[in-house]
C-alpha cells in the first residue's frame, strides 16, 4: 500500500506540476495585488480539484459508453503523458504564451486551472490510476485523497510564489520543472508497458474493424 501510494504520489505530482506552475502564476498575476493573487491561487486549486475529482468519479463510466478499452486509453494515455513530460523538459515555462483576461478572476479558470494544473494528461492521468477493474473503491479513495493533498501544497506553492521566486529564482522553477518532467517521462514509459502486457496476458482481441 505504502508502494502504491508514493508512486501515484510521484506520477500525480509530476503531471500536476506544483513547481512548474509558479511561473506560469507569477506571470499571470504580476499586475495583481497580494489578495488578488491569493484569491486567483485558491480559486485555481478548488476548480482544478473539483475537474479532478470529477475524472476520477465518473472519468471510466464515460470510457464504458464510448466502448473504449482502458488498456487502449491507458496506453494512449501514457503516449500523452511522456509528450506532457518531454514539453516540461523543453517549454520555456516563463507564461508568455498565455494571455491575460480583463477581469483578474477568470485568471483562476484558464490558464491556471486548465491547462495548467487539470490539463488533458492530468485527467487522463487520474482515469488511469483509478481503473474501476483493477483497483478497489478504497484505493480510489487514496487517489482522491492523494489529489486533494497535492492540489493544497500547490496552493500554498502558488501563495508563496513571490517569495520562492525570491528564493530559487525562475531559473530555479524551471530546473525543478524540468526534472519532474524527466520523471514523468519514465513513469509515462512504464504505463505503457504494463498496458501492453496487460493486453497480451490476457489475450485480449483487437476490436472488430467498422
């Protein structure tokens, strides 16, 4: 249990990208006073939970009625977290490339709360690690609070994201950015081998052409 636990940590915590979001938050919010960016910091957190949570809950009922097999979206999904974790390794990560809405508060919802934090591989992240066939409500309840945990210390990250950027520089977000994406990567490799052998173990036949 205690495996499991810290390797969805690790895995969770890379595609969130706690670290990573800072300079995409002090970009963002530079023309912010400190309450504001404390309220768009906690805003993004609660609404990325909420995405979450939401993906966790009901993210393979709807794989169930697409008739999508979660080895193939497992597979897939690996493929779009080890690109996720390539572009950490490569993007700039200074926040130039999103634009800035007029009011302050939509700031939370895009680009904070998505792509930033419940991107695409982030939810697709959540389904995986919560296949409803291979995993118990117990250890989907560990996800969800494992989730929860990393979404809080993101937010106390963002709300302090003026003084570690005093501390490490942004050239020190980026370092760290750039590791856990290296991470992701490999455990991005890993989720798709275990879904290949998945398939072959149980023999699984390829679906019928249209």
């Amino acid at each position: 249990m205690l495996k499991e636990f810290l390797h969805e940590g690790v895995m969770l915590w890379a595609v969130i990208d706690p670290i990573g979001a800072i300079p995409i938050f002090l970009a963002v919010t530079s023309h912010l006073t400190a309450a504001q960016r404390r309220t768009v910091a906690v805003r993004a957190c609660v609404l990325a939970a909420a995405i979450l949570l939401g993906f966790i809950l009901f993210g393979q009922i709807l794989l169930e009625m697409l008739e999508i097999r979660m080895a193939s979206f497992q597979i897939a999904g690996g493929l779009i977290l080890f690109l996720f974790g390539v572009l950490m390794i490569f993007e700039k990560g200074d926040g130039q490339t999103w634009g800035i809405p007029e009011d302050y508060r939509h700031l939370a919802v895009f680009p904070l709360a998505v792509p930033s934090l419940a991107g695409p591989a982030t939810m697709m992240a959540v389904v995986v690690v919560t296949d409803d066939n291979r995993f118990a409500y117990a250890h989907q309840a560990m996800t969800m609070l494992i989730t929860l945990g990393i979404l809080a210390a993101t937010c106390g990250l963002l709300i302090l994201a003026e003084p570690i950027r005093r501390l490490i520089g942004i050239g020190g977000a980026q370092v760290l950015s750039r590791v856990m994406g290296l991470i992701l990567a490999a455990l991005a490799v890993e989720t798709v081998i275990g879904a290949v052998f998945l398939l072959i173990a149980g023999g699984v036949p390829p679906p019928p052409l249209p």
